[in-house]
C-alpha cells in the first residue's frame, strides 16, 4: 500500500494526524477515565493548528511530564486494545508537537520527538486502514 504526502501542506499533514485521533477518540467510550484528557489535548491540537494561543511545548505538555500525560496513560493502561488507541492519539499528539517545532523552525527537539517526521504519520495511516480492515473482517 503506498500512501503519498507529497503536495499536502504542513497544516494540511496535521490535520491528517488530528483526524486519526478524533477517530481513535469516537471508538473510546465517553465515560473511560481518561477519555475527557485525551479530548482535551486534541482539542488543544485544534487550537494550535487554528491559530489559536497554544505553544509547542503546552503540546508537548500532554505528552510527557511529571503529572498525567498521554505516554503514561498509554502505558499504564491495562486493556491492551485501550492501550493502543491512546497510543494511536499520543502520536497524533507528537505528530502535531513536531509540526509546531518546525513552524518556528526549531530542530532541537525534545527526545521523544526525534523518531517522528512524515513517514511516521504515513505509517501510522497504514496502520489504521490495517486495523480498520481487520474490524470489518470480523464484523
């Protein structure tokens, strides 16, 4: 499966990354505990992505800190399946946060963002289109 980015802008791209997560987030249901931080930190995504006063390191913020962050949601969580769809959002997540670093033109990244780029988010499609065919199968 080939799945191209090539002349989609950089909004554009993380747009893409936003709308995997707002997907990911509707198959959660709404009274999960952690479902109302992982709407707010896309929505935070929104916000920045709009224009809005939201800075590379308050994305960052929901990623990794000493307090609740998605890296610790992800891995704490004892559903394997739930597990996977936050860390489906927490790299939709970085994937914004690396948009943001290069917007300002700022390379120097935290270290969880080194991995990420675009063939990150072209893999991360290829996994839900994998994952959405493997749910149709079963249906």
């Amino acid at each position: 499966m080939i799945i191209k980015l090539d002349g989609i802008c950089e909004n554009g791209k993380a747009a893409v990354a936003l709308i995997m997560s707002e997907i990911t987030l509707n198959s959660i249901e709404q009274h999960n505990t952690e479902y109302k931080f992982c709407r707010d930190a896309i929505d935070m995504c929104w916000e920045w992505l709009e224009g809005g006063n939201v800075n590379k390191y308050e994305i960052c913020s929901l990623i990794a800190n000493d307090n609740k962050c998605l890296a610790d949601i992800t891995s704490n969580t004892e559903d394997d399946k739930l597990g996977n769809k936050y860390g489906t959002i927490m790299i939709s997540v970085s994937y914004v946060a690396w948009q943001a670093y290069n917007k300002e033109n700022n390379y120097h990244y935290p270290q969880y963002l080194e991995i990420i780029d675009d063939e990150y988010l072209v893999e991360l499609i290829k996994d839900l289109i994998e994952i959405d065919k493997f749910i149709t199968e079963e249906i």
